[in-house]
C-alpha cells in the first residue's frame, strides 16, 4: 500500500542533469561556470573554525542578506537567501499558490517548475513559446484565462538564452494581478551594454519576486545558495512564515558572503564565459549548426536530422562529453551546450569535426 498523497504517487520526480564522477568528464550539461570560485571563497573556508560549527547558524543570514542588498542598493528587508534558487521557486510556490491555483510558466522552461507544481496540487498553464523563442503576443490574455494566481518567467530564458526586455516584464507586472517571479539564474551573463537590470522593478511593482543564485555566476553550484530580491511585503511570509528555520548553513553563509563582496572577481569570468560564448557560436556555425541567439552561459544548438540530436548526444556521451539532450517538443531536434573554458570548448568542437 502506497502511503504517499495521491498527487505525490501520479507524479514524476525532477531528473537533474547527470553528474559523472570521473573529473575528466567535459562537463557540458548542467550549465556550471568553467572557472573556479573566488579566492575570497577559498580565504573564508580556509579561515573557518570548526568549533563555530557547534551552534546553529544565523537563522535568517543577516551578514548576507546586508551583503546582497549593499550589492544591488536595496535594504536588507528586499533579500531572503535560500538554498539554492530551487529553494525559493518552493518557497515561493507553497507560499503564494493554494492547492488548485494555477500557475502559468512558458513551454519549454525549466524542468523543475512542473514538479514543484505537482507537490503543491497546482494547475500549470503552459503557454507555448514563438518559434524564435520570443513571448506569444497572447501570453498574458492566457494566463489571466487560466486564472493564474503566479507567473514564473526564466530570463533570460532557459533552454534558448532569449533575453526579455525590462519594458516587457514591468508592463506584465503592471497588468498581471498575481505574483510575477522572474528567475535570473543567469541574469549575470547577459552583455553589459545592454544595460539590463530588473532590480528597480521590485520598488515600482510590489508583486516582482526576482530569482538569484550563487551557482552558476558565482562558480558555487556545489554550495546550494541563492536569495530573492522583492518588495518587503513579498519577502516577509517566505523570511518568517514558510522557511525553514534553518535554511541555509554557517559554512554556506559565510563563503557566499565573501563570494558576493567579490563581484569584480566574478565579473572577469562573466566577461570570459561571453567571449567564448561567441566563439563557440561561430565554430559550431561553421560546422552547420546553428543556435539560438543567448545572453546566457549556454547555447540552444539545432542539430540536422540527418545527424540526430539524441545521436549525437551519445556519441559526444562515449567521447567522455556531456551536454544536455531534452526528449521533449522542441527540443528533440537540439542540444544545450554549456559554455566552458576555452580548452573545454576546442575539445568540442574538435569531437563534432571528427564525428561529423
Ligand atoms: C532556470 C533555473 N532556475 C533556477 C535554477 C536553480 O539553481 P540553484 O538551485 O542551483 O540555485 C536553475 C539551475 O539549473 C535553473 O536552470
């Protein structure tokens, strides 16, 4: 007999993007930053006192919650820190969504937004995304159709790296009634000179809940640290109701801590992780495969049915290369290559000569 809620036992879980032991694997698949963390990272782990390790940690983060909002000028009350980015879409959705709430997210999108749907018995309207990945002219009509009580826009977009504009997502929070969570898991890659910040947002809407995380511009996926940047009101029912009353550790606290107050440390390897994001562009386009424009760290890479996307996952797979292949409408035709390091990139590109 199966004791599980109902909805828990219809359900499937996330499935994550492998992670092979072997070091020598080209790691390609989960959109991890190819350069180490900071040495500020280093200095705070090397300096830490086990003996600090005895009591429970700050239980709401204030030394990074005061970092953070020096960083992006809001106040400390704009800021929860979480365990990951994936600990405040639960957060978020347990707080903001009642069962049977809908709540309306783009197809394709991250993966895991349907699952944490299904704990929490909502209703997910998937709108379908243009050909060239940009939003439907219909989108908001259709969630305001389907009720939605939350919106969860990944932008810049995951798997395709498109990038909505500022003036775009403030006129859906202008006219969205619900919550409008905007995940800027790689919002730290987008080019500079396009000047794009969503920060100010969360002072003029007071229903804009933004999504950091320390894991992929920071170089920290292994640490489990993200935050959320809103208004006051938004923040407090995660921060002093539905959290954990410990959710994220001292050691976890302390080195994202000396990682955020080293933005210029990080800011070289987002300038790094563009420039090779152009150059793998152009490579993979001289070999007649194409991607999608990204202003993230990885690129939507259509691959020619002649060749075969799954295929060709496989053999780069037995050639000790992973990227990402997503068996779902859209994507079959394609492959998500994460931008490494420049050494890490050639490797590619040299395999798919070979194999092609
Ligand atoms: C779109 C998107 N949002 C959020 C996350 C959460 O990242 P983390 O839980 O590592 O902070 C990820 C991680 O892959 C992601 O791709």
């Amino acid at each position: 007999m199966s004791l599980e809620r109902r909805n828990i036992a219809k359900m499937q879980g996330y499935t994550p993007g492998e992670q092979p032991e072997a070091r020598s694997t080209i790691k390609l698949n989960t959109n991890e930053n190819p350069y180490p963390p900071s040495p500020n990272v280093a200095a705070a782990l090397a300096a830490l006192d086990i003996a600090t390790l005895r009591r429970y940690p700050p239980p709401m983060a204030n030394g990074f919650r005061e970092a953070a909002a020096a960083l992006h000028g809001v106040s400390a009350a704009n800021i929860i820190p979480t365990n990951g980015g994936d600990e405040l879409l639960r957060l978020a959705i347990t707080t903001f969504a009642d069962n049977g709430d809908c709540i309306a997210v783009t197809k394709p999108s991250y993966s895991l937004y349907p699952t944490l749907a299904d704990v929490q018995q909502c209703r997910l309207e998937e709108i379908l995304l243009n050909d060239d990945w940009s939003m439907p002219g219909d989108f908001l009509q259709k969630a305001l159709a389907a009720q939605a009580k939350m919106i969860i826009l990944v932008n810049p977009h995951a798997p395709s790296g498109n990038l909505l504009s500022i003036e775009y997502l403030a006129a859906l929070a202008r006219a969205f009634p619900g919550l409008l969570l905007i995940d800027e898991a790689y919002v730290n890659f987008v080019a500079p000179e396009l000047e794009h910040d969503a920060v100010p947002l969360i002072h003029e809407f007071d229903n804009v809940l933004l999504l950091r995380t320390l894991s992929k511009g920071y170089s920290l996926a292994g640490l489990r640290f993200g935050y959320g940047i809103a208004a006051e009101s938004v923040i407090s029912p995660m921060l002093y109701k539905t959290r954990d009353s410990y959710n994220t550790d001292l050691i976890a606290q302390q080195l994202a801590t000396a990682a955020i107050k080293d933005t210029d440390y990080a800011r070289e390897n987002w300038a790094r992780v563009r420039e090779q994001r152009q150059w793998l562009q152009q490579a993979l386009a001289a070999l007649g495969l194409p991607s999608a424009p990204s202003q993230s760290n990885f690129l939507l890479t259509t691959i020619p049915d002649a060749t075969g996307a799954q295929s060709l996952y496989q053999t780069l797979k037995s050639r000790h290369i992973l990227v990402r292949y997503f068996n779902q409408d859209r994507l079959r035709n394609r492959l998500r290559i994460t931008i490494g390091s420049p050494a890490e990139n050639q490797a590619l590109i040299k395999a798919l000569q070979e194999i092609l």
